[in-house]
C-alpha cells in the first residue's frame, strides 16, 4: 500500500557534536533514508560553514575534469562504474584500514589529483610543443626542396658573370616562404601592385607531411590546421638595400608566417636540409620518449585498482562526489558553538536503523568521540511531511507521468497506481491496431530483453527509452488487445472466428441465437456500412469509459476525505459529486448498455440523445421509443427521480460547505465580554489613568474590528471559491464527457491513415502480374512500410500518448488529485553516485 498512499513520516532533530560530524554524516549518508531540512534556505551557500569544503571539492572536480580531456585526447578508454555499492564498501574499507580521521582522506586526494594533474599538464605541453617544432621543421624544409624545383641551380651562380666585361649584369632576388590558403589571393594582389607587375610571384599548396603521422593518429590534441602554401618571389635586383627588397620584407612579414632565407650555394642547400633531417629524427625520439611516459601515467587513471570493476579515476571523481554531497548536507545544520543541530523527516519504522548507524559510527570513529542523538519532534504548524513511494523500474515512468504535472500531496490517494493500467489502455483505444501494437510490443520487449547490451551501446536511440521500456511493453500490448477488439489489422478485418452472418439474396442474415466469440464479426468491416457502424461503437466505448473513469476519481476524493476526516468535504462535496455524475452521465450509459442488451422493432430503435434532452424538456411525458422495451413507464419514473437528485445536487454543493465554515469560524464583536472584562480591571484600580485606559480600550476594539473584516473577508473567499468549484464541475461534468471522445476520434484517425495507405500502396497492387507487377509491388511496398513506420508508429504514437496524457492530467486527476506535495530526497550516497555514472 506505500504505493497507494506515500509512506507514513517522522519529523526527528539531529544533535552531532563538531568532532564527530564527519563520520555521522558517512553513516547517515550509507542509509540513505533521511530527508535533511535546510535550517534556513535564505542564507547563501557561500555564507555556511563548510563552504570552503564545498568549494575545495568543485575545485578537485574541475582538475579532474582536464584530466579527463587529456585521457580522451590521448584515446584512453575509462572503465566506469557499475555497481555503486560495491564502490561505496570499497571507500568504507579504504578509511577502515588508514587509521586516520575519515575526512582527511579526501586532503591526501587533494593533493594527489593537483600532483598528478600539474605532471600530465606539463608532459602534454612539452608533446605539444614538440609536435610543432616537428611540423615547423618538416614544413621549413619541404619549404626548400619545393623552392629548389621552381627556382632550379641557376639561381646559385648569379654571383659568377658570364662575360667579364659585363660591369652591370642583371641579376634576380628571391624570397620564399608560408602563408595560409586563404590569404593566397591577397597576397598576390599586394605583390603585384609593390612590384608593378616587375616580379614572378608563384604560389603552390603544400601537402602534409606523413613522417610522423603515426604519432598524430595515436594523439588527438585538437591540432587542426588551416592549408597552407608555399609562396615563391623573384624580383629583379640583389641589393640588400634596394627599396624593392625592403618593401617586399615588410610584405612577407606582415602575414605574419615563415619566411625562410634561401641557401646562397648547393653546398648551403644540401647542409640545411640534412640538418632539418637530423633535427627532424632527434624531436620524434623526443615524442615517443614523452609519448611513452605520458601513457605510463595516463594508464594508472585507467586501471581498474583493488577490484572495484571500475578505473582508478572513476573512484576519485565519485569519492569527490561524494565528499561534496556530505559537505553540501552539512550546511543544512546550524552549528551552535562545538554542536550541530538540525531536523529530518524519516520514514516510519526506520528509528532502529538510524540508531544502528550511530552506533557504528562511533565504532568506526578513531577518537571515540560521542556521535549524537536523534528525538522525535512535532513539526511546525504548515510544514508538511515530504512525499515518499517505493518505486520500481515498472512503477517509475508511470509516477514520472503523474509527477510531471504534480507531486502527490502527503498521504493522498497516488494516482500513480491506477496510471499503471489506464494510462496505457487509453493509449491502447486510441492506437488499436493488431499490427501496430505488436509491433510496439516487440520494441518494448527488445529493451527488455538486451538493456544490458543497449546500455553499452551510448549512440543508441534505443539507450533513450530503457527507462520507459515496460511503458512501452504496456503501450504495445493493449493496443494489441484493443486491435483484436475492433478486429482491426493494418485496415483488414481478419476471421478468426468464421461469422454469425450468411448470404441470402445479396443481403447478410444473421444466425438465430449466434454470439461471436470475441471482437466484432468481420462481416461487420466488410460491408458498405462498416464505418458508421464502428463510429457508433466507438463513440459510445469512449463516453462509457470516459464516465466511469471519471467515477472512479470522485470515488478517490471520497477515499481520501475519509482518510483525513474531512467529513465535511465527504457530505458537501463528495456525495453530491457522486450523484450528480452518476445521475446524468451515469444513467446515459446505462441507457447505452440497455440498448445493446434489448432488440427493438424495426423502425423503433430508442435515440439516447433525444432520451437525455426530453429528460430535461419534457419530464411528465412518456417517451414513443422507450430504451426499457414496452416499459416506458418505468422509464419515466426512473427519469424524474434522477432529474430530481442532479438538480438537488447542484445546490447541495455550492450552499452547504461555506455556510457551515461561515458559522463555525464566526467571530464574536468586541463589546460586551471584551469590554467589561477590562472595565472592571481598571476600576479595580486605585490609581485609574483616564486617558491610557481610554487608549487600551480603543486599541482592543480596533484590532478587534481588524479580525471581524479580515474574517468576513475569508468568509466572502469561501463563497467565491466554492461558487466557483461547483460551476466548474458542472460544466466540467459536460465538457470532460465530451473530452473523452478524443479516444474514438484518435482510433478513426488511426484506422482511416492505416486504410489509405494500405488502398493506395498494397491493395492496387497485389492483382498485377509479370515482371513488373513484381517490381512494382516491392516499391509500393517499401512505401508503405515507410508512410507506416514514419506516419503510424512514430507520429501517431506521440499523439495518442499526449492525448492519454490530457485524459489523466485534467479528466480524471482533477476530480480529487491536489498535486501540491514535495518530493522526499534521501540524503543517500548511492543515489548521487548513481545520477552521476556515465
């Protein structure tokens, strides 16, 4: 029954002494059933006592966070937690076995993390740093021997004239360098108008270099780079203190890349490029030393260590959590000199464990200090207990739906119970479909059946729907139930159970005394009046489902006003309720029901909605087509009476509640008992000063006049209010009725897609022959599977599922759901850890 109604609590205070706060709290938090109040949520976080802890533990958290981009950088793969439990005895038998005080553990982390952290940092800058001196060499010098091929040998013998009378020899400069791809237009542009079109500018992409691509394809240092070209400039003139030159230099220089000087000789030229080579060979034996050393450590964070079925740095994030969650708990306390005082909420019969764990407490404590004590104490007036249910992987969607639009208020009727079965039997009326159904069915049961596999598999659209998998499993399996119901399958009527109907003179004659079995006869679906048939069955399903859900949730209100003895809610409010529905939209269908079970003369088929209008219009007369066969007087009998009670129930509601509220909380004037209770005080007295006495008399009138008006304004709230809650479930009564033949209209919806689509892509289709009708067959099949999956299972389920989501939310929790409670929140370590797993 915890899941009926919330779990009965227990409001308890909580005295620690500052020594032992540590420990109790570990223990406290190893329970996990306590619901720690804030002793004052105004007072910011950063003004508690443990602030600094709490911000020491973000601090870790961060650092641990760098780490954890390194360790993807350099594509190591963290094994993570499973089994917080186990996790949690682990870090038990870690401060069990260091003899110290538990919470300097996370002090010895501290420093392990900002010690680790600092030495990964500093051996991942130095890669970094020589990646790019190996790019900037291996760029310099494929720099060279690309400028070597454009400018050819001849541009070392300029200084050799080739006549020795020649005293003005024409001779050519040349700059070479990198820019990046995208300045490739700018720069020649510029070039040009320095030069006037006096130089030969050329410019080539440079293709990367693949020397070390190893070591890139083991590293991912986010090392993206724009192209790059080489560019290659020969103008006329050697000088160095040419204007030309000069003008050029500051060009090149202003792109702000290399330029690199050109070798004089052959000989210059062979040198360099040898040198680059050996530079080139030294930093890669660098990179695979760092490389080396760097995965020595990395591999220490991966490790699984003293079998905790996780990696070491899976253990130091969640221990950092975790000491962040007990500080963060610790500031709910108010401290008091050397104590800690606060108060909880507990669930009934769990005082024994609390105790249990304050014993162990001081057990496990190094210093034997005392570990405190829990009393029970009365909560203050209007604070209310939190709201708890025992929650299982089936329960948990369906309390999620109720959640979403409300927390059940402490110990109300938890519509969450009933959602488990309604809320997917309405999604089944509205998606009834043999094929569909079964076909979410399997998807429910697949998720079932592999979460374990599909809990691995992170890029899975699958991984999404493993909390709502028996959701799933629910949805589909009632829509397969109601599909057979209508005998509904992809638009096909199936004959399962052959028919009571046979062929006589191009008519249907139906067998004497024939009952099928189960559904509805397919020759009902084959014939030409198929759909007004099952419009009038559908329609009448969903009023007669509609009415006594809604019964249902007046009978909750009635539950809980019994439960809380609000009898006064139970003969004002519930009874009338009751009646009201049950004598207007209750008898329509009964009347429904009474159709269905009689057979009329042809021609004299009773109209229930021209019943239900002359029940109001005409109620002294006789009805020709009586719903009770050649019974009409009883019919009318049973319709005045019911009239009569509905009218009744109108004023019932709105009349007797606020006047009996307005008697009981009446106030009496100040005058006369007020008055003369003081008069006689004051002459009592011997000295009587006229003027105070006066003044005392007047304030105990006014502030008495006060309280009159602000009670005959609470009076005149208590009308309105319940003025205003009668008419609307009045009116409600009819437009909720009316709401729910959204489940007929959404199953015709459903029905008709599922017809056009089979019409249009199967049936015209199956009577082609040949090689083309083969061909086109499985096109206009692949079609159909695509509108089905597409339109059907993927549209229509989320419109049928937000439909039965307005059905409970506003039809039916709204007849007795106040939906103002709060969560309980257990301060529980497994809970935190297990929000926090990836």
């Amino acid at each position: 029954m915890s899941f009926f109604r919330s779990k009965q609590m227990k409001y308890y205070s909580l005295v620690i002494p500052r020594e032992s706060a540590w420990v109790v709290m570990d223990q406290l938090g190893r329970l996990g059933q306590l619901h720690m109040i804030d002793y004052d949520p105004l007072i910011p976080m950063m003004n508690r006592p443990f602030a600094n802890y709490v911000k020491r533990c973000d601090e870790a958290l961060f650092k641990l966070i760098g780490i954890e981009s390194l360790l993807k950088q350099f594509k190591k793969n963290l094994i993570h937690c499973e089994d917080t439990q186990k996790l949690l005895d682990h870090f038990r038998d870690i401060q069990n076995s260091r003899q110290k005080p538990g919470h300097t553990y996370f002090d010895e982390l501290e420093q392990v993390i900002e010690k680790k952290k600092n030495h990964i940092q500093e051996m991942s800058n130095n890669l970094q740093n020589l990646l790019d001196r190996v790019d900037s060499i291996t760029e310099q010098k494929l720099v060279l021997e690309k400028a070597k091929e454009f400018l050819g040998k001849s541009m070392f013998s300029q200084s050799i004239p080739h006549y020795l009378n020649d005293y003005q020899q024409l001779k050519f400069g040349q700059l070479i360098g990198v820019i990046d791809k995208e300045d490739e237009t700018r720069f020649k542009r510029i070039m040009f108008r320095i030069t006037k079109g006096n130089a030969w500018v050329n410019i080539v992409d440079l293709l990367p270099e693949k020397q070390h691509h190893q070591i890139k394809t083991s590293i991912d240092l986010n090392r993206a780079q724009q192209p790059r070209c080489l560019y290659v400039v020969v103008y006329p003139g050697m000088n160095d203190q040419s204007t030309l030159k000069q003008k050029l230099l500051k060009v090149c220089d202003s792109f702000a890349k290399n330029r690199i000087e050109y070798p004089n000789s052959q000989e210059a030229m062979d040198n360099k490029l040898r040198e680059l080579s050996i530079q080139i060979n030294e930093a890669l034996n660098l990179i695979q030393m760092t490389k080396k050393q760097l995965d020595v450590t990395l591999d220490e964070f991966v490790k699984e260590q003293n079998g905790c079925n996780c990696s070491y740095f899976e253990q130091l994030r969640l221990y950092v959590l975790k000491e962040k969650y007990l500080y963060v708990n610790l500031n709910y306390l108010l401290m008091q000199g050397s104590i800690f005082t606060g108060q909880f909420w507990l669930p009934e019969g769990l005082e024994a464990q609390v105790e249990d764990k304050l014993r162990n407490a001081m057990q496990n404590s190094i210093d034997r200090f005392p570990t405190g004590q829990i009393q029970q104490i009365q909560p203050k007036p209007g604070d209310l207990a939190p709201t708890y249910f025992n929650l299982n992987e089936v329960t948990m969607p369906f309390q999620e739906i109720v959640n979403t639009y409300g927390v059940p208020r402490y110990q109300e009727v938890n519509p969450g119970l009933f959602t488990v079965i309604t809320f997917p039997f309405l999604f089944g009326v509205m998606f009834a479909d043999i094929a569909h159904g079964f076909l979410l069915l399997l998807c429910g049961l697949y998720v079932i059946f592999w979460k374990k596999q599909l809990k691995r598999q992170t890029d899975s659209m699958f991984n999404a729907m493993i909390p709502f998998r028996y959701l799933l499993a629910l949805m589909g399996l009632f829509a397969f139930y109601n599909g057979l119901i209508y005998n509904d399958y992809l638009s096909i009527s199936l004959n399962l159970f052959g028919s009571c109907y046979y062929p006589k003179h191009e008519e249907w004659e139906r067998e004497q005394n024939c009952v099928y079995p189960f559904g509805i006869d397919p020759v009902w679906l084959a014939s030409g009046s198929s759909l007004n048939f099952m419009n009038s069955y559908k329609m009448k399903l969903s009023v007669i489902l509609g009415v006594t859900h809604m019964l249902f949730g007046i009978l909750m209100k009635g539950a809980n006003t019994l439960y809380f003895r609000n009898y006064l809610d139970f003969f004002c409010e519930f009874i009338p309720q009751l009646l009201f529905m049950a004598c207007t939209f209750g008898w329509m269908d009964f009347l429904i029901m009474m159709k269905w079970l009689n057979v009329y003369p042809n021609g004299k088929d009773p109209s229930i909605i021209e019943t239900m209008i002359n029940q109001v219009l005409k109620p002294m007369e006789e009805s020709a087509t009586p719903v009770f066969p050649n019974n009409a007087p009883l019919q009318l009998t049973l319709t005045q009476w019911l009239t009569v009670i509905a009218l009744v129930s109108i004023p019932w509601m709105l009349l007797p509640k606020p006047l009996i509220l307005s008697l009981s909380h009446k106030k009496h004037r100040v005058s006369d008992p007020q008055q003369q209770k003081l008069i006689p005080e004051k002459q009592g007295s011997e000295d009587i000063d006229s003027y105070q006495f006066r003044k005392d008399l007047q304030f105990a009138i006014s502030s008495k006049s006060v309280e009159i008006s602000e009670q005959e304004h609470d009076s005149g709230e208590i009308w309105v209010h319940q003025m205003i809650e009668t008419i609307e479930f009045v009116l409600g009564g009819i437009s909720n009725t009316a709401s729910y033949l959204r489940l007929w209209a959404l199953s015709l919806a459903h029905g008709q897609l599922a017809e056009v689509f089979y019409d249009m892509c199967i049936a015209g289709k199956i009577d082609m022959g040949g090689i083309v009708g083969g061909l086109m067959g499985g096109y206009f099949y692949i079609v159909f599977a695509l509108l089905t999956f597409g339109v059907l299972m993927m549209m229509d389920v989320m419109e049928c599922f937000l439909h039965a989501l307005r059905l409970h939310w506003v039809e039916f929790q709204s007849k007795f759901y106040k939906a103002d409670g709060y969560l309980f929140v257990g301060y529980s370590y497994n809970k935190v850890l297990s929000e926090h797993l990836k």
